[in-house]
C-alpha cells in the first residue's frame, strides 16, 4: 500500500486546492484520502464524491479516496486508518464564519475543539504522529505590533470563539508535542486566503451570504448580490478602509507542501507555528479596484459602519517560512483577483451548475 496523507475538511476551499496541488505534483508519491462531511461543501445527489474532489480528479487523472464523515466520529475515523497507510494529517476541518461562532459558541467549541482531539486520540492510538494545522492570523488578537511574527503574543484579545478555538487547539497540541517527542505538529497561520485554481475549475463556494470579501465581491460580479458593503471607512488606514493581508490559495497549498516535506527532516520535532502570508496589506478599496481592473467589471460598493470585532490592519512578517519551509508567495494580487473572476464567471452558482 502507499503511503497516504489524510486530509480532514478536504473537500472545501482550502483543502480542495491543496489537495489538486499535492496530486498535480511529478513527484508525488502519496495516495490523498479525504475525510469531509459535507456541511460546507457540495455534492450532488447522483454522486459519490463532492463535486470540488470529482473535478480534482477529472483534472489530475487522480484517484482520490472519500469519506463522507465527520471527524467527530471515532470509529469513522479508526476505520480510515485501517484502511490506509497514513502517514500524516492535514487538518482543514472546521467551522470558520467568525460572526456565526459569536451566536453558536457551543457549535464551535464542539466541532474545532472536539473535533480536533479526536483525531489527535485516533492518530496517536495508530502511531500516525506528523499533523500539519490550518490555524489562523486571528490568534494573534489585537497586533501590538506590525508585521506580525510568530513570537507576538497569542490568546490575547481574540475577539471571536471562532478564533479562540483555533488557539485552545494551538495550545492543545503545543502540550501533547511537550507531552510526547513523536509528535511533529506545523501550525500555519493563514492570513487571508483568496484566489482560486488558475483553471477556473475548483474555488471558493460558501454557503450563504459570503463572510469573507473576495467571494463577496465576486458574487456582486455575477450578479448574485446587488452591493458590496465595506464596514468602516474610518480606519487609520490611507483610504479608511481595513487592512489585510490577501493570500492566493495556490500559493497557500504549496506551503502546506513544503510544511510536509519538513516532516522528512529528522531535526524536526515539536509544534511550530508558521505565519503564511505576502507581508504586504492591501485595502478593501484597493481590492475592489484590483478586481474591476482584472474582470473589466463594476463593482457597486456601500461603506457601513465597522463589523464588531474587526481590526484595522494586519500582514505578516514571513521570514520564518523563507527560513523553514524556503517558501514565499508569487502570487499578485492581479493573479488573485483573475483567478477568483475566472472561477466566479465559469461559475457563477459555484459548484451547483
Ligand atoms: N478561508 C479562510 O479565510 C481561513 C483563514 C484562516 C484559517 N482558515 C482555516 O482553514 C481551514 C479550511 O478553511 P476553508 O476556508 O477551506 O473552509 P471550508 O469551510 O471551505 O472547508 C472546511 C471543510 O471542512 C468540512 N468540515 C467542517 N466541519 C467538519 C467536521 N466536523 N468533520 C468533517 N468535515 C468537516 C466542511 O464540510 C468543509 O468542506 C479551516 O480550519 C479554517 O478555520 C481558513
């Protein structure tokens, strides 16, 4: 049997394109096994798989192996493990729509927090101890200082329970590396992920009304939405919009590749985490001007008042990736704001065409 990489939550926006980045790889030597279970992500009724996965393999001429499960699910789990000769986990599984874990924190705590040490129990019970993590910028809380690097202060002033749960896992599996020197756990922090496949074919595809602004500027695009509203326009930035530091999702995908190589480096050990950013911050507004330039399209926007929670600035210091992983992002924000066009206007009612 070859060796596998489990992916949780693989069939969604992250994980889908890191997994057709894995098998598009000439020297990939892994089989991919997904474990999803559907609740942010589509298949069709006459299908096995979910449509992002289907078009992965149409795509990388690629068998990928599915369970529709939830990694919540114990014996679900034991069972994939059986079945494969997993090597390490990436774990992207997860609720993550910051404004509904304020409503649902119970939710969130059950499905990140839960979740996640029940996949640590069933990875240590088969001896299965290398994980990389979808953390996220937001553990930092409210910077004290900018750029951010991974030794800024974590759990202060996390203003969600979406955030906290991505630090409770940091700090859970920052004491099982203490607790066990087996265990090889990368947590990369993402800064704002964007973008999609540059064949247009997988992207983005939230339920609802997007939380995030590229897919909501996108769908205004196709018109699926009349507006985009901006909230706040009295920031302490140039134009008074946010500050983010917007990421292409390919780019994204070839650090969770390189954080897997790390693994075969046996000076390796322990949990480290790992800011995956550009380090440059762009404005809601130069984002939408980046996006009209790259579509050719209007995009009608409303500044509000600000969104409870939300800061004014972030962007990351990422030496540590350069430094451990020898990886940096290509990607322009023009790449970003095409590849999110070509896969909004090839689809515009995303995977449900
Ligand atoms: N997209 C972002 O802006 C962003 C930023 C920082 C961190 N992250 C983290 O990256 C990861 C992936 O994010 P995404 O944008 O791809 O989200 P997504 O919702 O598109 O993908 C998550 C996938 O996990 C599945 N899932 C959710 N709960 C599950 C469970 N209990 N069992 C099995 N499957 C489950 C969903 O069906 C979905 O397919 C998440 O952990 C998220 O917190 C995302």
């Amino acid at each position: 049997m070859p060796p596998s990489i489990l992916v949780t939550g693989g069939a969604g926006y992250v994980g889908s394109h890191t997994v057709a980045t894995l098998l598009e790889r000439d020297d990939n030597r892994y089989d991919i096994v997904v474990v999803d279970n559907l609740s942010n992500s589509y298949r069709s009724e006459n299908e096995k798989k979910p449509e992002a996965l289907r078009r992965i393999e149409d795509m990388t001429g690629s068998t990928i192996h599915f369970y529709a499960n939830d990694i919540r699910d114990r014996a679900a789990l034991n069972r994939i493990f059986e079945n494969h000769e997993i090597e390490c986990v990436i774990h992207f599984a997860a609720l993550k729509a910051v404004g509904e874990s304020v409503e649902k924190p119970l939710e969130y705590y059950q499905a990140n927090i839960t979740g996640t040490c029940t996949l640590l129990e069933v990875m240590r019970e088969h001896g299965v101890t290398q994980l990389v993590y979808s953390s996220s910028c937001t553990v930092y809380g409210e910077p004290q200082k900018l750029p951010l690097d991974e030794g800024h202060p974590t759990g202060q002033g996390i203003s969600s329970p979406y955030g906290r749960t991505k630090y409770f896992c940091e700090e859970i599996m920052k004491d099982l590396c203490a607790s066990d020197q087996n265990w090889k756990v990368i947590s990369l922090r993402y800064f704002n992920p964007v973008g999609a496949h540059g064949s247009g074919r997988i992207g983005e595809d939230p339920y609802g009304i997007p939380n995030n602004l590229m897919p909501f500027i996108s769908q205004v695009a196709v018109g699926r939405l009349s507006e985009l509203l901006v909230f706040g326009g009295d920031y302490p930035t140039a134009d008074g919009s946010g500050v983010r530091d917007y990421i292409h999702v390919q780019d994204l995908a070839d650090g969770h590749v390189r954080a897997i190589q790390l693994f075969q480096d046996p000076r390796f050990v322990g949990f480290q985490p790992i800011n995956l950013g550009t380090g440059t911050g762009y404005s809601v507004l130069q984002m939408v001007a980046a996006f009209e330039a790259a579509s050719g399209c209007k995009i009608p926007h409303r500044v509000v008042g600000r969104r409870a929670g939300d800061i004014a600035t972030n962007y990351a210091d990422v030496s540590l990736a350069r430094q451990l992983l020898g990886w940096g992002a290509s990607r322009t924000v023009i790449d970003m704001c095409r590849d999110t066009w070509k896969w909004q206007s090839e689809n515009p009612n995303g995977y449900k065409n």
